[in-house]
C-alpha cells in the first residue's frame, strides 16, 4: 500500500521519482487541423456530456461538448480571465456545430473554471468552477463548486439546442480540514475546482470528484526535513450525496494524497472497467515538488474499489504526455471508455515550442504567442489498459469523439507514431 499524510493512499515521492518518457507513453507531435471547427473562438479544458451511468450521452443522434472559451482576440494567456463554459454538438463526433453559451448572465464567479455536464431523463445538470466573485473591480483567485440545474436539450430541424431556466447555488466550499482554505495555503496555487459527477457501479453511490490541496501545518513534517516540498500538497478530493440528489452533498476524505510531490492534480475523474477504479489526472512540469522532474502529461492509478488502495499505472503514474520537443502542446486530458480501449480527449495548447517552460511565452511579441497557441481540440489518443498497465496505442484526428460501439478511424494504425510521428496538416 502507497500511503502519505494521514495514512491515505497516495502519490510517494519513490514513484514520481520514476517518472519518465518511454514508447509506450509519448504521444506524437501535432501539427495545427487543417480545418480549424472553432474559428473565432480560444477553446481549452474540454469534457463530454454524459448519461447519469457516466456513459456518452447520445440525444437523438446528438452528442454534445462543453468546454471553456473565449473569443481569440484575446491573448491566450489572458483566456482564464474571462473563461466562460460553451457547448458544441455533433452528429458524428468529429465536424463540431457551436451552441454558444451554456448558462445565460446568472453564473456564479467572475468567470467559469472546468466541471462536468450530466444528462438524466431530459434534464441537463452542470457542475462547474466559480472562480472570484461576480461583479468584483479586480479578479480575486477564490474558487469554490457550483452547480446549476433547469437545462434542458431540445432537438429540431436547426439542430441542437440548450436552454432552461438555470438556477446557480455553491454545492461545497473547502472545510479547512480535509481540504484547504484559500487563507491556509502555503503553496505555488490554491485549487478546489473542476468536479466531475460519477455514480459508483459497485454499490451506487453517487459523488463528485474535484481537484484541492490537503492542509499541512507549518509545524508538521511530512516530507522528511524539506519544507518547501511541503508546499506541494494537492489531492484528489471526494463528496457524496447521501441521497443520490446532484445538488446535495458531504464532503469525505481524500482519494488521493499528492502531499511532498504535486500541487496540482487537475480535472480527476474515474474509469471503471470490470470492477477495476482507473483514476485519471492532469498536471503540468510546474506544479511537481522541487527534485522531482515530471511533465505536462496525463497520470493515472489504479485501485480495486473507489476507495482503495491506488497506485500509479506503470510504476510511475504517467500514461500519456508531450514529447520532449513540443512538451506544452497538448493538456487537459479527460479518458472516457471505448470497449477495449480507453480515448482521450485534450485541446491543443503551445506548439513549435520547446523553452523549458511556459513562461517564456509571454516573452515572445504578440503575433508568436498567437501563432504557437493552438486554441483548438487536441488529436485523440487511444489508450490500452491492462491491469496496472497502460499503453498508447495510437491517435485519431483533431475532435474526434466515438461513441462506444462505433469504429475508430485511426491516424496510427500500428500503436506508434508513422513517419515523422506528427498528427494534422503543415504549420
């Protein structure tokens, strides 16, 4: 058992230290679509509306995306200054139609950070980020779980569409117990955001999953004489709804324990595959503890039951991530199941661009940091899962999502990048 602060499962410094790129993990490099399907707009952190079960929600031959968007006049560093959530549906998961907003002027914060979108009987249930307070003279970094209730997806002859009276409440707000406060925080970020509806199917149970850090006092020492590695404290924080009501819930301990490695596990969320837990999390080179050298990359582990005992897949955590010379080019990572595989929707971030790390962008001039950001849906990987392992299997186009039951038109039908190992059109 892999166990950290307060005894709960976790990411150990012994296993990070092992992260490393190989064969089986390193998607190919990704040339911009020739066809951009969202011009006009900067699209990033992407997820899928679906049906209660977690399953893609198909609606009349509809299936639907939320991601957040901006308009690309802005600089794309400024993008999560007025993130707003926007919906694209499709008829066929790869040419996507934009909806426009989710929510009407009513959403909580001064913008829309990540969440979840649930499908049930007719209804649409959204989970989402509120990031600082509405209204506010200057942006504040308070983050706290919203949800809103009253869509509803109408069907016609112009397509697909939804509307609703949408009603906005704070779900949870961190104890300063299990999670921490924004008051407490010693660390590079403070996170508690990005919930993710799941329903147990062993058992039922019905929770949110959500990205936060675990409180450790100045007077503890959890990383054997190294506090600032002490300040790295993310975890993968978990609710429940006592009476399976998506707008009710309690918060309970920790998933997972990054305390001494990570700040940062963002967008975690579950694929359960013949009663095996496969946890999925997103988080960036920056965010590891110092003496640790991770990447921008998808991590995941693995468990017998929801609350196991999780260890990372492959001894180290890593499934997929950038390659060495374009290692921001794609981020945000969200795997949903496929039958024998697992695919992996992310969007398409910084390319043609190899500096150590991403704050060199904003030293670039105006017109580069434009070009070499990609705004877009990413390729979509396919993964393989075995037990505690896991392998990249190949890509398919930029935004291409399959419902279970339909064939893949793969770019890379062998498991391996094909010549140069790129995806997409020339620059």
């Amino acid at each position: 058992m892999l166990t950290g602060h307060d005894g709960r499962a976790a990411w150990t410094r012994a296993a990070a230290d092992r992260i490393e790129r190989t064969d089986d993990n390193v998607a190919p490099i990704v040339y911009p679509p020739a066809t951009d399907r969202f011009d006009g707009l900067h699209v990033w952190d992407t997820w899928p509306l679906r049906n209660r079960d977690g399953s893609l929600a198909e609606i009349e031959g509809h299936r639907v995306l939320c991601a957040l968007t901006s308009t690309d006049e802005l600089l794309p560093g400024k993008r999560h200054d007025v993130a707003a959530i926007y919906y694209f549906h499709s008829t066929d998961g790869a040419t996507w139609e934009h909806g426009g907003p989710l929510f009407d002027g009513d959403a909580l914060g001064s913008r829309q950070w990540a969440g979840s979108t649930m499908y049930d009987d007719g209804d649409v249930y959204a989970f989402y980020t509120a990031s600082g307070r509405r209204g506010e003279a200057e942006l504040t970094y308070t983050q706290r779980i919203a949800g809103a209730t009253g869509g509803t997806v109408t069907v016609d002859g112009g397509g697909l569409s939804i509307d609703g009276d949408w009603d906005h409440r704070t779900l949870l707000e961190p104890d300063g117990e299990l999670y921490e406060r924004e008051d407490q925080s010693r660390g590079m970020t403070y996170t508690f955001r990005d919930p993710w509806f799941f329903e147990d199917p062993d058992g039922g149970g019905t929770y949110l999953l959500f990205e936060a850090n675990t409180p450790v006092s100045e007077s503890e020492d959890p990383c054997d004489d190294d506090p600032a590695a002490a300040e790295f404290n993310g975890s993968v924080g978990i609710a429940r709804s006592p009476t399976g009501d998506p707008t009710a819930w309690e918060l309970e301990p920790p998933l997972l324990d990054a305390v001494c490695v990570n700040q940062e596990l963002e967008r975690p969320h579950l694929v359960v595959r013949d009663g095996t837990y496969y946890l999925f999390v997103s988080s960036h080179q920056h965010t590891f503890a110092p003496g640790i050298e991770g990447y921008d990359a998808l991590y995941g582990f693995v468990a017998d039951g929801l609350r196991g005992e999780y260890r990372p897949l492959n001894g180290d955590g890593v499934v997929a991530t950038n390659p060495a010379n374009a290692p921001f080019q794609s981020y945000s990572w969200t795997a949903y199941d496929h039958g024998e595989e697992v695919l992996v929707v992310s969007f398409f971030n910084y390319f043609d661009y190899a500096g150590e790390t991403l704050d060199g962008i904003a030293d670039l001039p105006e017109p580069e940091q434009r070009r070499r950001f990609g705004g877009t849906l990413a390729p979509t990987l396919r993964i393989g899962l075995d037990g505690d392992r896991s392998r990249l299997l190949g890509t398919l186009e930029h935004g291409v999502v399959p419902l279970p039951g339909e064939g893949l038109d793969p770019v890379d039908r062998g498991g391996r990048p094909r010549g140069d190992g790129r995806v997409g059109g020339p620059y």
